[in-house]
C-alpha cells in the first residue's frame, strides 16, 4: 500500500524522541495558490451537508465497524471522559476519515500529535481545533466564519479534506503529504512523529 511505504520511509529516516502525549504540534498550513478546480472540489467536500451516519449492507462490515468505534472509545477514556463526546467523537473521525479515503486510525494518530485531543486548542500560529486547521480555510474554502473550526465534525472534514488534497498533490505520498499539512515539507520530524501516533492507534480486530 502506498501509505504505508510513504510512511516506512519517513520512519527510516530518524526516530522521534519523547513522548508523543507530552505536547502537540502547532500545526502550521501555507496558504497557497490553488487552481480553481482544486478549490472548488475542497469547496464543496466542505460544504456536504450529509449527515456523518455509517451503513452498511454486509454484517461483516458492521460488525467490524462497531468494534473498531468501542476499542477506540475505550483507549480514549482519559482524553476524552464523557461517553457520548467521546462516541460521538470516534463515529466522526471514522465517518470523515473514511469519506477522505484515509485510514481512520491514521487519523487519530494525527489529532495526538497535533492538538493532543484538545477541540478548543490553538497553536501559536493560530491553528484551530483537533486537527489543528489554519484559519485562512474558511475563507479560501468555506463561509469565513472561522469559530466553526471549534465544531467537532467541521474541524475534523476540514482536516480530513485537507490531507487528503496534500495526498493528491504529492502524488499519494504520505510522507511529504504530512509535512505539507505541518508546514514543514520534506522534514521528517513530524511525519515520524505521525507514524509513531498511528501505530499505537492500529485496531488489531
């Protein structure tokens, strides 16, 4: 999978000291110039109101869905107490994760590195909520309204979507995708740190 060979390649690249639960990153995303298909595509995966609700038709899925949500409810207790914020928080990240083709325990991995399961962090640059989203996105993609990016299921289609254009423009990288959502491309800081989240997000089944 190319993911995962993105990813084994920004791991031989160093090791990330530390504790990943210590602190997060301050995520820092470069407005740049977009074409205007690229933006309008962003635009409207933004703007679909389709409620996040999974269906499936074979059991099989379901049933793997359903494990997947409580193992990762579980191993949240402590970040996020409350049962229902926290269901609710699992059920969104697999929903719009999985609507962005991403891997959704890749998707946790990175919300621990980049606001530590924090929904009202900001980093110093003014990045907003758990996947740590620059402001100017509401204006380029969205209605502007920048404190929307403090709504669990707005922050996390944001980041979702984002990620997953930087995927596209890389050319299904992961490695340089990742750096390209910290703002630091081609460094192998923040990707490893990344890969190292998603490995202990990993749902064995």
């Amino acid at each position: 999978m190319r993911f995962w060979q993105s990813m084994r390649r920004g791991a031989c690249l160093g090791v990330v000291a530390g504790s990943l639960a210590m602190s997060a990153w301050a995520g820092n995303q470069k407005e740049e110039a977009l074409a205007d298909s690229v933006r309008l595509a962003l635009a409207r995966a933004i703007n679909d109101s389709r409620p996040p609700r999974v269906q499936y038709v074979r059991i099989e899925d379901r049933i793997a869905y359903l494990s997947w949500v409580g193992e990762m409810a579980d191993r949240l207790r402590r970040k996020l107490p409350d049962w229902q914020v926290r269901r609710e928080f699992v059920e969104t990240v697999w929903y719009e994760a999985k609507r962005a083709g991403l891997d959704p325990s890749m998707v946790l991995g990175l919300i621990q590195v980049e606001s530590g399961f924090r929904k009202y962090a900001v980093s110093p640059v003014g990045a907003h909520g758990y996947m740590q989203v620059m402001p100017f996105w509401t204006r380029v993609i969205g209605d502007g309204e920048r404190s929307r990016l403090f709504n669990m299921q707005t922050n996390l289609r944001y980041g979702c979507s984002i990620l997953r254009m930087y995927i596209d423009m890389e050319g299904g990288d992961l490695f340089l995708a990742l750096g390209r959502y910290n703002g630091s491309r081609g460094q192998k800081e923040y990707p490893n740190a990344v890969l190292s989240a998603w490995r202990q997000w990993e749902f064995k089944g």
